[in-house]
C-alpha cells in the first residue's frame, strides 16, 4: 500500500494573497504622507487624504484600513501615527478655516461630522429646558487632540 504524503500549502495573508504593503513600504508612505500634510499646511491648503492615496495609488477606502490593521497587528504604528497626525491637521485645518472664514462655515462643519466624528447634539438648558443645539465634537481618546491645538481652536472661538 502506498502512502501519499499531504503537503500544506503556505497560508495566503489577506483576502487575495499576501499583502503589498509590507512593513518597509508602509515606513515610506508614513513619510510621504507627513510630507504631504506639512506642504499641505504650508501652502494653506486643505487635506484631502483622497488626493494622497490618487498620488500614490492607493485607495482612499483603504487608507484607514491599513491604519487600522497596522496598528492592530503592530505591523507598521509609524504609519498608523502619520495617518493619526493626518487625520489630525485634517480636522485642526477644517475648524480653524470655519473659524476664519477661510472655509465656508456650512462646508467644514459637514465635513467635520463625516470625516471627523462630529455631531450635533440637542442640550436642555435652563429653568424652562430651552433646547440649543450646537456641534459637539466627539474625541475619543485615540484621536483626542493634542493640547497646543485645542488651546489655538479656543482661541478661535468668539466670545
């Protein structure tokens, strides 16, 4: 009787095969995208992470994605900050640009709430609980601010 030996095929990573964002190319777009933003700031531009992932072939979509990932399986937490310091300045630019009417108030404030996490919220107040409604920004404490920005954005605000 002859016995057949079963061989193990190597485990595929991913959905289709192994991934192409290795650990080393994942350093190099951290640093593309950190330039990308600094220029970005620089130029008094705004952040379309969009139009990073078109000059670098990479799906928006999937930006976050790899982010997440990275940061989960401790693959590449360069790139997960990049992304986080991105994502960041995104949001630091879109409210100071609301708060200066470099941006049209409207146009940040949804964005905000798709890109961002904000909200609005309804607050009862006073003896007869008058509703006021007014954006409340959510932060998690994985995406919370970092303080110099959070004392520029008070600054900001009227009084």
């Amino acid at each position: 009787m002859e016995v057949m030996e079963i061989k193990k095929l190597p485990k595929k990573r991913g959905p289709k095969g192994p991934s192409r964002f290795t650990t080393n190319k994942l350093s190099i777009i951290a640093k593309k995208l950190d330039n990308f933003v600094e220029l970005k700031l620089k130029e008094k531009k705004p952040i379309f992470l969009q139009e990073f992932g078109h000059r670098n072939r990479i799906l928006a979509s999937h930006l976050s994605r790899i982010a997440e990932t990275a940061r989960r399986t401790g693959a590449s937490l360069e790139f997960w900050r990049a992304y986080m310091r991105a994502k960041q300045a995104q949001e630091f630019d879109l409210a100071e640009g609301a708060a200066t009417n470099r941006y049209d108030p409207g146009f940040s404030f949804r964005t905000l709430k798709n890109v961002a996490g904000w909200r609005d919220e309804q607050h009862l107040k006073g003896e007869g609980f008058e509703k006021h409604s007014h954006l409340t920004m959510i932060i998690e404490s994985s995406k919370s601010l970092p303080l110099e920005i959070q004392n520029r954005i008070s600054e900001l605000k009227p009084d």
